[in-house]
C-alpha cells in the first residue's frame, strides 16, 4: 500500500512512499520514500535522555524508546517539522533479541511519533550503546515543509 503524498505549496506531492506489489509485505513501514528537491532536517541520535542528560528506564526498553520519541518529537518541533515529515528513520536497541526488537518497534509506533515509523525505516539490533544503561537510540530524517514566503 502507497501512503498519499504530503503536498508543497504549491500543491505538488513532497513526499511519495511506496511498497512495489514484488517486494515482501512490511510490518508498517514502506520500502521506498522519495522526496522532492527541498530542505531537510537531520536530527542526531536522540537518547533516552532527560532534559539535566540523565539516563531514563535504566533497564527498561520501553520506557527509553518512550524517552527517545518524547526527545525526537522536540527536536523535530525545533526543526519545523512533524513525524509525517520523517523520510528515513533508523531505530538501534541494544539487543539480539528478536522480541526486544519488536517491543521497541511497537513501543515507539504508540507514541505520538509514531506516524514517523510509515516511511523508509530500519530496525537494528547492536551490542552497545554510547551511554552506559543506554539500550535505544533513534536516528531521523525529516524533509521540512516549504518556507513560507517572507
């Protein structure tokens, strides 16, 4: 299935995701997004990290993919941007459990992020983290909307 395209401002599509009918069926995800010529916003690995740059849900997978769409959705806002605007998103958890995967999978597709996780998306399981506790981090490209004219 296709997701209709975002328009511009001029009214032509920005953002075209596509499953071609010969690729494997995907558990949300499109295997294709295709943005038009434009401005983008990439975002660095967002932690679960509180606003001091404390570790949140030492343990918890759950709570720090929570923590991590909390974090990504402020700094999207900062860029202009909203989870629809996500092109690419590339999700990291440290473990090699098929089932971790998949809880931080839907884990983050709950949250009001979710919508990010339709486009273009990677799951990886790793071995560490660049914090000590950390067990998730979330990479994000978003094509920002047009400027509006000044």
């Amino acid at each position: 299935m296709d997701l209709p395209a975002a328009p511009d401002s001029s009214g032509t599509p920005r953002i075209t995701r596509i499953n071609p009918d010969t690729l494997h069926a995907t558990p949300g995800y499109h295997h294709i997004t295709v943005v038009e010529a434009g401005r983008t916003a990439h975002l660095a690995g967002q932690c679960p990290l509180d606003a001091e740059g404390d570790l949140v849900g030492a343990g918890d997978h759950a709570a720090q993919a929570r923590q991590v769409a909390a974090n990504s959705l402020v700094a999207l806002a900062a860029a202009g941007a909203r989870p629809e605007d996500v092109v690419r998103s590339v999700i990291y958890v440290a473990s090699d459990s098929r089932e971790m995967l998949g809880l931080v999978w839907a884990t983050l597709n709950a949250t009001d992020l979710g919508p990010a996780f339709g486009t273009a998306s990677t799951l990886l399981g790793v071995t560490r983290l660049g914090f000590t506790g950390q067990l998730v981090e979330l990479d994000l490209t978003a094509a920002l909307p047009d400027r509006a004219p000044d």
